[in-house]
C-alpha cells in the first residue's frame, strides 16, 4: 500500500536492527555475547524479547527514532561522554534560532517532563494552585501534589475539548491562589486543540500577571488551521511558558530533552529549579535533528496516514473516534478500559492507560505501519462491529 | 615507563578516536561529511578542534571515558532511544545490589548533581540554611542562595581538612535555621578526607534530626585507610544522604547519572523534587560499568600514579602539594590562579578555577599521562624552581 512504499522508498530507519545495522553492528551476536558477560543476563534478555515483540501503541511514541543524521550527531558525540565543558553542538543557539526568539528566552530540560515539574516547583510554593482540565497531562497535577500544592481540575465539554470561560472562571475565582494556569495543547489524551483564538480569548481574560504555562509537546501533528503555537505571546512580553519537546517528531524520548520558551525575566525566575543536567549526546542529536526537515516531514506525513486510515476503519466499525490532532487517537469502546488494555496485551498489544473520569475511553498511540495492522486484527477480534456509532461518552 | 606500559598491555580505550573506533567508526571521515552537512559547522568544527588538542585538567574528569564493555551497553540502548517505557537493564537493582542496600534506599539522579540540588529543594524551604565549609563543591551553596536559603560556610582548618567540631558548633547554634549539614569526601577542590571516626562524631554531636549530605563522588580514588563510605550510616537509620556519581571512575560525566542512598523516609519525601528523568544509554551503561571491575581497577590505579608521580616532581622543585585522595591535587604556586589560568591556558593546559578563598592555590585533575607531561612542561615554563618550600597558605 501507499504508506508502506513510500517510507520504503526514502530508506527509512527504524526500530533496533535498523539503529545497530547503521552503526556497522549486528545485533545478534551483540547480544549473545551480553549473555554470557553479564550477571542477571538471561531475565533481562526474556523481559527484553517480549518487549520488543510487543505493538507499542501505549505511550505516544515515535516508533521509527531518531533519524540517520541524528544518530550519527549522537555516536560522534560519544567522544565527550566523560566530560563537563564540551562543545555542545550549539544546541540552546539552534533551538533559539529554529523558533525565531533570542538564547535568552530559551531554556532546556531533561524532556519537557523536567521543564513541566520546574514550573511547578517555581510557581507552586507555599501552596498555590494550578488550574487545567481533566483529563490531560496528569504528570502536572500529579507533580503539585507531591509539593503540597493542589490541582483545581475542570472538566472537558462534551465535544471533548477544553473550556476556556471555564478556565477565565475559575482563575479569576482563585485569583489569589493560582500559582499557574495549565493548557496541553493539542491536548493529551484527548488529541484536540486550543486554537489560537481561544488561547487569545484566555491570556485577555485571566488577570495579566498569571502565568500560563502551554505545553506543546505535539504540535508538529497538528493540522487544523485554527490552531497556532503560542511563541509569539511569549515575544509579546505575556507571563506565557510554552513547552517543546524532542521526544515525539523528532524521536528522542529516551534521550531526554525539552525546552521551555518564555520571557527572560520567567527563565531566570526558573532557573534555580532546573537540573540543567542533559546528556552530551542528545545535545548533537537535537542539533541535527531540527536540521533534518526531510526525516521531519516523513514522519509527520506517515502518522497522520496511519491516523487517518484506523480512525475511519473503526468509525466504519460503528466505533466513535475523537477528532485528533497528534500522534495519537482517543475512542469510545463503552467497555472499562483497564479490561480492554488486557485483552490486547493477550494479544500481543499495548494500548494506552485509564484517564479519569473517561474511563470507557481508549487512547491508541499511532505505530507502525505493521504495529497498527496488529491493532486492528486484535479490535476485530475483542470488539464486535456495530450497526451505527454508539455514545461517544464514557 | 611503567604506567606507559601497563596501561597499553591492556588494551586501554581512551579519548574520541578509540571510541569511535570502537564503534567501527573512522572519525575522520565522520567529521568531513558532518561539516558539509551541517549549518554553521566550521565554527564548530574549528572550537572542537581547539577543545580536542587541550589539556583538560580543569573539571576532574576522568579522561580515559567509557570502558568498551560500557560503550557497548549504551551502543545497544539506542534502539530504546524513542521510548518510555523500555526495558532499562535492571540500573536501580544493580546499583542497590553493589552496594548491598535494598532498592528503596536508593534515588537515581541525573548526575549526583541533580541529587545535589534535590537535597537542597526538599530540606531547604522557607530560607533554612546549609551548614559546611569554603572551599567545596561550591555548587550546592549557589543553588542554596538561587532558591533563597542560606549557606552558612566555615574555614578550613591549616592542613585543609574539614574541622568537625566547628561543623557541630555551627550546626547546634543555629539548630532552628539549618536544613542540613554538607560534607564533600574526600572533598572537591582540597582532595582531603574526613575519616570514619569523625564522621561518626559529626552524627554523635549534632541534634539527631539534622540531615547530613554525604558527597562521596570521589569515593573510589580513595586509600586512606582511616576514611570509609557512610553508606552504613543510612543503614543504621541515621538521617545521612550518601551521594554517588557514574562521572568519575566510571568516565561518564556526560551521559548524567549519580545517585543517592539515604532511608526510604527520606527518598519518599526527596522524591517529587527529583526529575526522575534519566537517558536509557547511561542506565545501560552504568549496569555494565558496575560489573567491569577491570576497568575501575585500571583506571584508579593509573589515575594514583599519576598523581603520585606529579606530587613528587612538584615538591622537588619546591612547591608544596596538598596531600590528596582523588583524582586531583591541589598546590600552593603564591600567584593568583587567574594569572597562573591563563598562562597555563597559553600553552595548551587547562587547569582549575578560584577556589575562593584560596586564590594563590591551583587545583589540577589528573589527565592521560600525556596530559600530566604536558602539565609538568609548561610548570616548568611558567614556575622557576624553589630551594626550599614555600608556605603551602594562600
């Protein structure tokens, strides 16, 4: 089919074999000669193989990693790994650049994770509260209350999206105590956006010194042209913090790095909380990686394919699909989903966890080409077809 | 000469081109195609090139890297360089397990670095104080003032060791204030120890429930038989945080991986103040590095020849050297070190920074031995040679 040629016609690298093939090592004997050096080897190698053998459709990964150019950047970038005062590629000068805004307004983390759980520890003292709906990227809520902070959570509407008068009202109403207002946007798990007009109506309607933190961890998914990313407002000189991360496009989640820009009164604010502690190698990677366009746009353009094609298989299954726009979907399967994700792991098939309160709500993370075949020969298998689409409410 | 010798028998892997060749990899060629790729690469290439042909011994690196079993591991873990939820080589047992301690005692860092300051979130809110000396790891007094405590810092005493009953007296009297007491051993930048015996005295005269931060980073290099970890110190319950660091036996400064060993209390509550947010290759590679115990013998022994043998040609010319248990030394030249930086810095070397208040003090980590000629060449240069020693007092 036409995905599948066209990502075998650009020599696309993805997966173990093909990340060891590039470095000139086969993984087979690699691997056996792990066995017999290393103690504990043989459990590690059986929890190891049936990772590998899993579909991974379960933590909205880039199941293809980092592309040709950038695991080059990374391997070269071995020869600094005993070090403190490398040369780093330039990685803060090319990220800043990328996004047309000074060094200054630019900080990395260790994933946008890192840059997320700083916000909090910067904004959140003393108890103050963070306001964003549920479900979305519940590290941040989580992260609050480890602090002894506290989430104000509101719920999404009925089309699934996030309420913005509902986000003005309950900021205005704990005006005192908000330390910051959260926005996933596009949202996770949900997979829908804020547009730009909305995020407008949100900045012009909250008391101008609250901070907004935007985390746009898949914006390199998104199509709608409503939707726009928030940099500007942080030019503008607003309290606006928009996160950015090399974990999902770019495939460098296990290599750890995120960025927050912002003005540079709020990176300085931030920086005591930072770790600033990220690895050599991901540094030349990311630097490679934003070069890297073409790989960009083959991903981008196999994910939504694969997004595309399932979504209207199982809306043709009379299953109702959340409009996404991200590497991920979100379905209604009227069952529980802790269920559901044990009948497709007995099925060789990881799909995503339980975000309360949409709780017959299946997130599915986009795959492989092969990945997503699995996916739906198991739904066929653990789901009825139905006549005509059910409720989309869980 | 001998160190020459044992170290080449034993195939030794040190520095960018055996690691790339490790790899398979012929640098050169590598470097060649990354420049016509790469934006703004020949000002890259030109500062790697200066960067490359230093002598670094200015951030007590370890200058050999990575041993090739270790290279191997995280070479492997890139095929995980895309996930989450990989498997991650079993790091948090191997680590307990080598240091007989059961996983709940340990917290892994991002670097002890990020330990460091984890500490320092979760003891020092509300403007508590650190209690310590000058000069140390000064790192955990700047992050102490970024987040608006204190750090209250004690002299040394005239053989440069710590002074433990000034430690106590500071710690009782300000008892309220003091979030926790800092001790680096051996300690960063005198390479003095502090001995189990007083140690012991230290937890025996403060209040109880005072904690005390342990940074053994250069625990390894240690010989003095009157120093041991305080790692039994967590065991027997005390209120003691142990730190450890992957970036300095093991060679993996840059890769970020350290960990602390404290009570299940006191991880539980350090916990949400910690990033958790760790790259798969060093996770790898420090269950790999933790088993080569060929290679940390190797590297410690050449590391105390060295310095041993740069010791004794220093005092010969007169210049008194601080008795030291790491992988640096510390010498009295009665010149500002700026001054001696940037001589040092004409000739090829790098060495360390002030160490306030000991700026007629020169602090100089041992490289390859190549390195360490290099150093006594350009001494030589720039020091005439003394008849008698000078005072060793900055």
């Amino acid at each position: 089919m036409a995905t599948k040629q066209s990502v075998s016609r650009r020599g696309f690298l993805g997966g173990a074999a093909a990340s060891l093939g590039y470095l000139g090592i086969n993984p087979t004997p690699l691997r056996a000669e792990r066995s017999r050096a290393w103690r504990g080897s043989a459990f590690l190698e059986q929890e190891s193989d049936e990772y590998d053998a899993m579909a991974k459709l379960n933590f909205n990964e880039n199941p293809y990693g980092p592309s040709e150019p950038v695991l080059e950047a990374m391997t070269m970038a071995f020869k600094y790994s005993m070090r403190y005062g490398y040369p780093d590629g330039g990685v803060l000068s090319a990220i800043a650049e990328h996004h047309g805004v000074p060094q200054e307004n630019v900080m990395l983390g260790a994933g946008s994770g890192e840059i997320l759980e700083v916000v909090g520890l910067t904004y959140l003292e003393h108890g103050k509260k963070v306001v964003g709906v549920e479900p979305s990227y519940g590290a941040v809520y989580r992260h609050a209350s480890g602090i002894d902070a506290e989430a104000i959570t509101l719920p999404l509407m009925d089309d699934y999206r996030q309420s913005i008068p509902a986000l003005i009202d309950a900021t205005k109403k704990h005006y005192r105590d908000v330390g910051f207002v959260y926005l996933c946007n596009p949202n996770n798990p949900t997979g829908r956006t804020v547009s730009a007009a909305e995020v407008q109506q949100l900045l012009d309607g909250i008391p101008e010194d609250v901070p907004v933190l935007i985390d746009e961890a898949y914006h390199h998914f998104v199509e709608d042209p409503e939707y726009a990313t928030s940099i500007p407002h942080v030019l503008e000189g607003r309290p606006v913090i928009v996160t950015r991360t090399f974990s999902k496009l770019f495939g460098m989640a296990a290599m750890r790095l995120g960025f927050a820009i912002a003005t540079p009164e709020i990176i300085e604010k931030m920086r005591p909380y930072s770790t600033g502690s990220i690895n050599a190698l991901v540094k030349w990677g990311a630097v490679a990686a934003l070069q890297d366009t073409e790989a960009q746009e083959r991903v981008r353009r196999v994910t939504l394919e694969l997004r595309k094609q399932t979504a209207a298989e199982l809306e043709s299954m009379g299953y109702g699909v959340i409009p996404s726009e991200t590497n991920f979907f979100m379905m209604h399967t009227g069952r529980h989903v802790r269920e559901v994700q044990q009948d497709f792991r007995a099925r060789g098939v990881r799909v995503g966890r339980a975000f309360p309160p949409m709780l017959n709500h299946l997130r599915v993370s986009i795959g492989t080409e092969d990945e997503m075949r699995r996916f739906m020969v198991a739904f066929k298998d653990i789901f009825p077809a139905r006549t005509t689409a059910g409720s989309t409410r869980g």
